[in-house]
C-alpha cells in the first residue's frame, strides 16, 4: 500500500470523533425531546389522550346510519292489511313507527320535530290492494336534512316493497316488478357508517400528533429560549431537527399503534389489508404531518399563533377535505382541485381502503407516492428554512 493512500493519524482521529461526537449529540437530542415530551402533560393527552377520546366519540356517539327514526303511521280506515304493514314498520330497526289517529296530529308532529316522516294510509287502502293498480301510500319527509330524509323515503320504499312481496306470495302469487334488484353490498356489508369513519379517523389522530403538537412544542421553546440555547451548542440545525423528528415520529406512531389496536378490537372494524402496509404508509404520512409542523414553527414563534395556523391549515382540511366524512365526488369540481392539496385525503383513501378493502394496490401506490412527494416537499421546506439564527 503506497504512502498516498495513508491518511494521517490526526485526520483520522479528527474524523472518528466527529462521527462519535455526531452520534453523541444526536443521542443527547433524542434525550432531551423524551424528557420534555414526558414532562408536558399536554403532548402525552393529546398523543394518546386526545385519539381515545376521539374513537369512542366518533365510534359509539356520532353515526351516519338511520336508525330507529321516528315515524308517523296514519291509517284512515284500521283494517288487516294496514295493521300488517304497521307490523313490517314496527319490525324493522329502522323506524320507530308511532301510530296516529289523524293526518294534522301526525302534521303537527312533524312541524314540532318529534318524527322525522309521515306515512299514510288511505280509506281505501284495502280495497286498492285487491285491484291491479295496488294501494298506494302517501309519504311525507321532514326536508331540514336532506341525508335523513332521502334514507327515510328509501326505507319506507323497501319495506312497501318487501310488504308487497309477502302479501303476493300469501296469496300464491308473486309480485311483477319492471326491474328485480338483487342488491350486491361489497366491503362493508353491514352498511355501518363506524366502518367507515373509525378507519379515516386515523389520519385526523396522525394530523393532530403530526402536525399540531409539532407546531406547538417548537413555537413553546422559542417562547421558553430553549431553542436560543441549543442555538449555541455543537449541534447543528440538521441535528435538532432529526432528533425532534426522531421523537415525534416515535410518538405518533405510538398515537398510530393505538387508533388502529382501538378500531380493531374494540370496535370490530375488519382489517382486511396487510398490517405492515399499514404501517409504511403511516409513516409517510406521519413525515408529511411532522413536515407541516416545523414548517410551521418557522414561520410563527407564539404557541397561540401556531397552533392557529396549525389547526387552520392541516386539521380543518383534514377533517373537512380529505373525504374522511364528506364525499370528495359529491363536492365541486373546485374544492375537488383543492383537496389534491391536503396531505390527509391521500392517507384516507389509503387507510380505509386497507381497512375495508384489502391490499388494493391501484388505490395503495399512487397514494403512497404522493404522500411522499408531499413529506419531501415539506421537510425541504423546514430544511431550508430552518438555520442557526435568531432573526
């Protein structure tokens, strides 16, 4: 071996205490930002405290499902048939069928809000059931919501037809309908909205943890001149935010671990997908979210005002943009632009689609690949942004 290849014995001693000095202060980093996570109150409730909170929320008391809606029966003439057709209303867990002696009473209760829909029964309604024309029933709807209304006439209409169908084979018949529809439910055969919401609850918890708490703690130690203080140590930038990346990555995964342990088992929302797909693309978006908030944190140095900017710039849209409760299809085509803009729309489609589908990748990939073109955006932007100084 030439001379020319040897480095000399300080150079190399010089390089391997650098890298071990690196090492130390990374190390010394990491310590620094689990103490201080363990010592705030407010980053262990919201990274665990908050996301429990949240699934038994949106999990037992807020629902998307019609069920047990009260309805009005009016029937003008008691007979047979109208008390059978009461008894498929009053069997069925989708109405709480309240019989009425008159149309104003049933009127007037739906004025007052005590039924959400009127179904009536005429004078002759045994005897049109006997002619070819059937017997066909008034329904009146309660419009204030639209959602409640539409799935309260569709129910009356399924039960009208199932009644219909019975009264035909009682008699030895069977009914004649233009079109027989075989309805085929796929991936959520229950039709339980909590399938549905439990899954992209997950992305709004990562949000939270992600994005928020990040901005929060950095904006807090502008606030406390702790940054000010580790300004002046060996570390450099880079080294600071790793080790807050480092940390808060850890954090939200555990907040992860949590939601999707929660909807599995307590819920009994069916993962369908693998569970390490799962997990690679939480943790990119767990890296956009952590993006957001030091991005953030550069630009305010006040708590009140970062977590403003926080909430109205990453939780908002997630919750309101990202198709986790409302339809992406059903918005306008500009606020359908808009939402290719919130991080939190690519992992709701990935999360529900595993939760409910299974590994479907023509959904996963394309997805995951712009969660993280999104996380790399993001972090240069902090990167970049982010320099030794106090202006």
């Amino acid at each position: 071996m030439s001379k020319a290849n040897l480095k000399p014995p300080q150079v190399a001693a010089a390089g391997n205490k650098e890298r071990g000095g690196a090492g130390m202060r990374l190390g010394g980093l990491l310590r620094k930002e689990f103490l201080q996570i363990v010592r705030d109150p407010s980053s262990i409730a919201i990274a665990f405290v908050m996301p429990i909170f949240l699934l038994v929320l949106f999990g037992y008391g807020v629902s998307l499902d019609a069920d047990h809606v009260p309805v009005a029966v009016v029937a003008a003439a008691p007979s047979q048939d109208s008390a059978d057709f009461l008894a498929v209303l009053q069997g069925s867990h989708y109405f709480a069928a309240r019989p009425m002696a008159s149309m104003p009473a049933a009127e007037q209760a739906l004025r007052q809000g005590e039924v959400s829909g009127i179904v009536r029964l005429r004078s002759d309604f045994s005897r049109q059931m006997r002619q070819a024309g059937g017997a066909p029933i008034q329904v009146v709807v309660d419009g204030v919501d639209a959602n409640t209304a539409r799935l309260v006439e569709g129910y009356v209409d399924g039960a009208w037809s199932t009644w219909l169908a019975a009264q035909a084979a009682r008699r030895g018949g069977t009914l004649q309908m233009p079109v027989d529809l075989q309805p085929r439910i796929w991936f959520n055969g229950e039709l339980k909205s909590r399938n549905y919401l439990v899954p992209g609850l997950v992305a709004i918890i990562m949000t939270l943890i992600g994005a928020l708490l990040t901005a929060l703690v950095m904006a807090r130690e502008w606030e406390r001149g702790t940054m000010e203080a580790l300004m002046v140590t060996p570390a450099s930038m880079s080294e600071v935010l790793l080790g807050k990346l480092a940390a808060y990555f850890a954090l939200g995964t555990g907040g992860m671990l949590l939601s999707v342990g929660l909807a599995a088992w307590l819920f009994d929302v069916p993962l369908r997908g693998s569970f390490w797909i799962l997990w690679g693309c939480s943790s990119l978006f767990l890296l956009a979210a952590l993006g957001m908030g030091l991005t953030i944190s550069t630009l305010a140095r006040s708590q009140f005002v970062a977590g403003q900017i926080a909430i109205i710039a990453t939780f908002l849209p997630a919750f309101l943009l990202s198709g986790f409760i409302f339809d992406i299809g059903s918005m306008p085509p500009v606020v359908q632009f808009i939402t290719h803009l919130v991080v939190a729309r690519y992992f709701v489609a990935i999360v529900q689609t595993l939760f409910l589908a299974g590994n479907v990748w023509a959904v996963i990939l394309p997805n995951a690949l712009a969660l993280a073109v999104m996380a790399a955006i993001f972090l240069g932007i902090t990167w970049r942004k982010s320099r030794k100084r106090l202006d």
